[in-house]
C-alpha cells in the first residue's frame, strides 16, 4: 500500500513537472517570436530619432541610417548605409532637405516592401532665404520648430498606427505625451516674457535654419547671412550683408552651435551687433531627450535674447 501511495506521488509530480516545462517552453516560444516580429524603423537624422522613440518606445527597433557625428550639410551616401536600409521595414525621412543623401540611398535599393513615412506631409512650410536659393525651395529645418515638432510626431505616431494597428493606442497615446512637453516649454517661455514689448525687435541669422521657431514668437528675419543652405557667403556677399545689419539696425545675429562660423567673428566686430547660438539639433549622438534638451536650451536662449532687445529699444 506504501508502494502505491509513493508511485501515485511520483506520476503527480511527474505531471506538475511536464506542466511547468511545457508553460515555460511556451512563455520562450512566444518572446522569441514576439522579437522575431519586431519590426526595425529607421531615421535619417538626430531629432528623428528622438521622435520616433517617443512614439515607439520598446514595442519597434529603432536604427540609424548613418553613424553619429556625420555633417548632413555635405554627406555623400556609403556602402553601409545601404546594407542599414535592408535592416529597415519603414524609414522616417525629413524628405524636404537636408537629408537628400538617404533619399538617393532608398532610390537606389529600390525597395517596394520598404515603407517610407514623410514625416513633414502635413506640416505648413516656410520659403527658404538666401541669396543664391532657387524658386520654390522650402526651409527644410521644422525639426527646429516647437509646432512643426508636434505636428511630425503626430504624423509619425498615425503612419505608424496604420503599419502596426495592433499598438496603434500606445503610438498615439505617446504622441500626445510628447506634444505636450513642448506646449509647456513654450507657455513658459512665453510667461517669462510677460508683459515685455518685444514687437521692434530685428534679427539675422547666418543661414535658413530658425525660421519656424522664431515665428511662433513673431519674429522676422530681416537678414541671412548664408547664400545658400550650408554655404559660407564670399567676401563681398558678407560685406553686403554687414552693410544690410548696420542699415536695418538689427539687434541680435543667431548662429549654429557646433559649427563653424568663421565669418561671425567678422560681422560682430564690424556692426557691433549681439550675438546669440542655437542649436540645429543634427550634431552629436542619437538620444531619445535629445530634442526635448535642445528645445529647451533654444528656448531660454531665444527668451535671453529677446529680453535683451526690448532693454535695447527702450533705452
């Protein structure tokens, strides 16, 4: 009767074993092919990379096109970032300047299963400036700007919700998250500048690259020191220009953080004028803060110079 009772034990136990390893056996099987469905999305530029990872999170592998620290004003297309795009099920593209290099790189894998997602289809455009830009040419920098930032995030999480229906609450949900980071950065900004008249202030900036940003605060640029984009003006186009800050009184010149601006130094000296730095926010490593860091820092430096002008007309 022991006997019995111990062999009944044993088959029981036997049992709970083979449930327990045919649960986890299960459990595995569904995280190996959960990670074989995991689609890759790739981006083409630094801020995108911040956008994309907001909406996404872990649920898609984000990749780079191109390794970090590549200047996008000049970069000509290479062998990897070929073999990159054959990783990528969809690619987020600026797709209006600025990353021209990785629209030649998805003509050339001739792709038809590789989804593009055009990040800026529905956000409204500004004219590009500068003297030697061609007709219809658009300001290829809305990653710079607070609401066209929104607007991208917002068409990035609905293609992305069409692609992946399944998390297509969790890429919106986010979205809406981020958007409202930078509705705050901008109240605060706003309600730091008060009451202060800052409706006479008159800037430059050395090339197209802060216009959206610099409207939402109504502010024009009166001058644009670079003919074109990411080209250095010539002695006599500077010359020209200094003559147009010193006429036109303008108050604050921006330039690009991380760039070399060798003619600066030149108009500072020459006109006297302020001068201010910005970040283009398409230098240094992919980081999923980086935009929300870099806005910030914009932020702050836009209101600083804001503050100086008003000071500046009235006294």
């Amino acid at each position: 009767m022991q006997n019995q009772i111990v062999n009944m034990i044993k088959k029981q136990n036997s049992k709970l074993i083979l449930k327990a390893v045919s649960a986890v056996l299960l459990l595995v099987g569904a995280t190996w092919a959960q990670a074989a469905e995991k689609l890759t999305i790739g981006i083409t530029l630094q801020p995108y990379y911040s956008y994309v990872k907001a909406v996404v999170g872990d649920k898609v592998d984000v990749l780079p096109l191109v390794d970090a620290g590549f200047n996008p004003h000049n970069y000509q297309p290479q062998p990897n970032d070929l073999r990159r795009l054959k990783q990528m099920d969809v690619i987020v593209v600026n797709g209006i300047g600025h990353d021209d290099f990785a629209l030649k790189v998805i003509q050339a894998a001739n792709r038809d299963d590789l989804l593009v997602i055009e990040a800026n289809k529905d956000v409204p455009l500004l004219p590009a400036i500068g003297q030697s830009v061609g007709d219809g040419a658009v300001n290829p920098h809305t990653f710079v700007g607070l609401s066209t930032t929104i607007q991208k995030v917002y068409t990035i999480a609905n293609e992305m919700a069409k692609i992946d229906p399944e998390n297509a609450r969790y890429y919106r949900s986010n979205a809406r998250r981020y958007a409202t980071k930078f509705r705050k950065y901008k109240h605060e900004a706003m309600t730091t500048l008060g009451d202060l008249d800052t409706s006479g202030m008159v800037v430059a900036t050395t090339h197209n690259a802060y216009g959206y940003l610099l409207q939402e605060f109504g502010i024009d640029v009166a001058a644009v020191i670079e003919p074109a984009h990411g080209v250095e003006p010539s002695a006599s186009q500077l010359q020209e220009t200094i003559e147009k800050i010193r006429q036109s009184e303008i108050d604050v010149l921006f330039y690009e953080l991380n760039m070399p601006n060798r003619y600066v130094d030149t108009i500072e000296k020459a006109t006297g004028v302020q001068l201010y730095r910005f970040s283009h926010m398409t230098h240094g490593p992919y980081k999923a803060d980086k935009v929300e860091i870099e806005m910030k820092a914009n932020l702050d430096t836009l209101v600083e110079s804001m503050k100086f002008a008003a000071v500046k007309k009235g006294s």
